[in-house]
C-alpha cells in the first residue's frame, strides 16, 4: 500500500482555544460565532463551528491563548487573522489564513 504524502507544509498542533468568527454579510450586518478550535498552524485552523456561516467565505478570526502564568499572574495572548474557508463539514470549517496574523499580549494582574 503506498503512503499518500501530507499536504500541509506546517505543524498542527491540537489546541483547544476560543476562537471568534466574525465576517461583515451585507451593509452594516455583521455575522459573529464564538467557537473552539481542534488544531491550528501557521498557516490556517480547524474551527468547530455549530452554525453555518454564511457564503462569504472571507473571516476574521480572533483566538485567545491562556499563557503559562503562575499563582500571581494571568497573561494571554490574542491572535487575529483573516482567513478564507476553504471546506466546510456539518460540524466545522477548515480556514486557511491569507494573511499575517497580528498578536497582541496582556497582562491580567
């Protein structure tokens, strides 16, 4: 039986963080669904997602990652990216980024 090569030219790495889709749908209508993810790279994510999001398949996304932080400290790191979907499941949507994501770090204390 011959292997099939992978696809992915990046690490998956199995995160579960929250993630927010949020995609303008018509003039001043805005379509938002606070999610989780299965997995994430560099390049893109797996976001399970209980609604179908509407055609457009351009998204923001914005992901909340709980740093390592110790009994005084609570820190997180916010990700943000725009991304297009390119496959849909009924229980999911697979999104590749289209461009750099930006980060932005704060500090709960």
């Amino acid at each position: 039986m011959e292997e099939t090569p992978n696809r992915r030219l990046s690490e998956r790495f199995d995160l579960k963080v929250p993630a927010m889709i949020t995609q303008i749908t018509g003039e001043n209508h805005f379509y938002s669904q606070l999610c989780l993810t299965k997995d994430i790279s560099s390049e893109g994510a797996y976001i399970g997602a209980t609604d179908p999001i509407p055609d457009d398949d351009t998204i923001n996304v914005q992901f909340l990652y709980l740093l390592e932080n110790d009994a005084d400290r609570i820190e997180y790191v916010q990700m943000i990216a725009v991304g297009t979907v390119i496959r849909r499941e009924y229980n999911g949507l697979a999104v590749r980024f289209t461009g750099e994501p930006t980060l932005k770090h704060f500090d709960m204390t």
